[in-house]
C-alpha cells in the first residue's frame, strides 16, 4: 500500500482527485439542471415530444459511453470544457427519464384534490407533484452521478484530465502501483457519491411519504 | 452530411480484416460474460428468493460490485490476475450479476400464491414447482435483467482493450485515441457496438417470445 501511496502523490493524485471532483460536479449540476425541467416538461407537455425525448435517451443509452467521450473529445479538444460536456450529456438521461417517471406518475386523485383546493397549475406542480416526485428524482441523479465520476475517469484515460489520468500512466509504463494510485480514488470517490445522493434521496423524500418503522407518535 | 466528413472510407476499406477481428472478439468477450453472469446469478437468486436477510447481503454485495467504475474494476483485475481474456470477462460477468439477481428474485417473488398453491395441489414436488411453474413466470422479469445487462455490457466491453483482451475498444483506443484521437476507427467502433447492443437486445425479445408462448395467447384472447 506504500507504493501505492508514493505513487499517489509522485503523480499529484490531490491535484488530478480535485479535477475530477471539479468535473463531476459542474457536470452533475448541468445534467440535474437540464433532466430535471426537460422531465417535467416531457411529463407535462405533448405526447409525441414526451416519446421522441424518452426514446432519444433510451437509445443514447445503447451507444458506449467510452466512445461517446471519446468522439467529443477527438473532435473538440482535451480541455476541461470538452470533458464537462461529455459528461454532462450522458449524465442527463437517468434525471429525465425519472422525472418524467416521477411526475408522470403521480396520483391524478393527488392532482385533482390539490386542484379543488385551489392551487394554480404552477402551484400544484411546484407543491403537490414535484415533491412526491423527489425520491426518483434524486435517484436519478445518484445514478447519474455514479456514472459521471466513472466516465470521467475515462475522460482521463482520453487525456482530459483528472484520475484517469493516473491510470493511464501506469498502463502505459505498466506500473502496477501508478494504476492503483489512479483506481482507488476513482472507486473511493464512485462509492462517495452513491453514499451521499443515497442519502440525498431518503432526505428529499417528503416526510407525510416516508415509511417510517418507529410508532407514529413519538 | 457530417457523417461523411468525420469518417474517411478509406481508412475503413483497407481495415476491414481489422475490424472483423475486433467485432469477433468483442462478441466473444460479451457472450462469455454473459454466459458466466447467467449461470452464476440464477442459481444464486433462486437460493435467497425466500430469504429476507440473504438477499439483502447478496443485493449489497452486487450492488457494491456495480457501483465501482468500470477502468477501476479493470484496473484491479489487472494488478491481480495480469492481462488476458479470462480477467476481462471476470469483470464484465461481475457488473451483470446484481441486475440479473435482482430482477430474476423480483419475478420468483411475483408468481403469486394461488398458482403456486394449484401446483401444489396437482401434488408437483418442491423442484418441479421451480422449474415448471415459478421459474418459467419469472421470466420476463428474468429477460428485462439480461436485457439491461447485456446492453451495457456490450459499452463496458470497449475499456477491455486495456487489459488485452482485444474487442471494439483496439479501433476505439490503438487506431483511433493512440493515433492523435483520428476520428474515424472511433466512430466505426461506436457503430458497431451499438448496432450489436441493439441486434443482441431485438434477439433477446424473440428468445423471450419463443419461451414464453402463453404470454401471446394471453394477449390474443384479452
């Protein structure tokens, strides 16, 4: 493990771990940004755009993330931007699909009660749909999540900075320790956000919605 | 068309042997995990599909096991069992097991309790229960997670290349990243995985279809 370390630090593995956490966030943001309100607005708007989106998403799926990073790479440059971008566009489709999920499939009596007690539309979705919605949406974006720090991780290995960056290294000098250095982070910082958008999600779960195993009065 | 500036077919004509290799190799690679990721997942959700606390800790596990990025689980089969086929089909077996597991617990749970007690009453012992009742309805929940495996493991697959394994991942990276990111070998690469992602799905539904024939007549009588 020493070796590991060493190489960890001979690499400026604090430098490439801050790049990733960097990109990862600015993508992750951008991707909840656009899935969230393209989700709520397939959820709300015409059927033929709603299918067209989902089905778009659907198939971005079936492309290989590795290639799709690395085409926008090859054709833009190796720069921080680039790589945000990449990420931020396979990072959408996991938010959008549920939140179009979530909202869509709200109870209509809900939508119906919170109506009669007039609420106007925008009311009844930021107050009544949205936060029954929550839970699927943040599990959307721990999905997401997960995967932009593992495809950023890939970004690297392309050249555009941050772990993968490391990996590449040691691979290309086959040092089994320069390969370590970079593939620990990578996994510690995949488990972190699994961790902490895994909590993320039982907080957003609005509290008349949440099972709770404790008696009701407490 | 863009498509016609980003590929030149030149480069695609006189790689064709090169190309057919890759695809040869990367169907090797996602049949062999899947192979393994089948065998190793049913069984095992077959033994906790009853069980509260088994399944929790083997949805864990496999949970935790799909959660680690995909370079990273390359990256340490490689430090552990060195450059090869048989790592990389490792790796891509342990991303299938938890969506295999948990959707085949999923459907074994879902048979509901009256078929299962008209097979017990046509006296069908424990074993013929499971394969001539549960594990025949289960299977459409069983396909959807071979469906959902299957497809992302044809993309996991291209990153075998940097454990030698070979696949779609030598256009992607040898000819297309390590030749100053030329275009084309990465385009033809992403190509071929998807039309292979989309060919092993649209057979998978036929496969499904064709084993599971009363979900037809049911259809056609409703």
């Amino acid at each position: 493990m020493g070796a590991v370390w060493d190489a960890f630090q001979a690499n400026d593995g604090w430098g490439q771990t801050w790049t990733h956490v960097k990109l990862s966030v600015t993508a992750l943001v951008m991707a909840t940004a656009v899935g969230l309100v393209l989700g709520v607005l397939c959820a709300k708007v015409g059927r033929v755009a709603a299918f067209l989106v989902v089905t778009v998403s659907n198939l971005g799926r079936t492309v290989p993330t590795f290639a799709i990073i690395a085409l926008i790479l090859a054709l833009t440059s190796l720069g921080f931007w680039p790589a945000v971008f990449g990420l931020f566009l396979l990072g959408i489709p996991p938010i959008l699909l549920n939140s179009y999920t979530g909202v869509r499939e709200v109870d209509p009596g809900i939508v119906e009660a919170s109506r009669g007690m007039g609420f106007r539309p925008l009311q009844v979705l930021g107050r009544v749909e949205l936060p029954i919605a929550m839970p699927l949406v943040f599990a959307g974006i721990r999905t997401s999540a997960v995967q932009i720090v593992a495809t950023a991780a890939l970004a690297g290995l392309v050249g555009a900075g941050g772990l993968g960056v490391i990996v590449s290294s040691g691979l290309s000098n086959n040092q089994d320790d320069v390969i370590l250095a970079g593939a620990i982070p990578i996994t510690i910082l995949a488990a972190l956000a699994e961790l902490v958008f895994g909590g993320a999600e039982r907080l957003a779960t609005p509290r008349g919605l949440r099972i709770t195993r404790r008696p009701v009065i407490e | 068309m863009a498509v016609a500036e980003l590929v030149k077919w030149s480069w695609v004509e006189n790689n064709l042997d090169d190309i057919q290799q890759a695809s040869i190799e990367h169907l090797q690679l996602v049949g062999a995990a899947m192979g393994i990721a089948i065998a190793v997942s049913i069984p095992i959700a077959i033994l906790v599909r009853r069980r509260r606390i088994p399944f929790i800790a083997v949805n864990t596990v496999s949970g935790a096991l799909y959660t680690i990025p995909s370079l990273a689980m390359f990256a340490f089969l490689l430090s552990w069992f060195g450059i090869g086929f048989e790592p990389a089909v490792i790796a891509l077996a342990v991303y299938c097991l938890q969506l295999i597991i948990r959707n085949t617990v999923v459907g074994l749970r879902g048979v509901s309790g009256p078929v299962q007690e008209a097979a017990r009453g046509m006296g069908l012992t424990r074993r013929q229960r499971l394969f001539k009742v549960e594990l025949p309805l289960a299977l459409p929940a069983i396909f959807a997670g071979i469906r959902l495996a299957v497809v992302s493991t044809v993309g996991i697959a291209t990153i075998a290349v940097y454990i030698g394994a070979g696949g779609l991942g030598v256009l992607i990276v040898n000819d297309g990243i390590q030749r100053g990111l030329f275009v084309t070998p990465i385009v033809v690469g992403a190509v071929i995985a998807t039309v292979m992602a989309l060919v092993f799905d649209f057979l998978l539904v036929l496969l499904e279809r064709a084993l599971t024939p009363w979900q037809r007549a049911r259809a056609g009588t409703a």
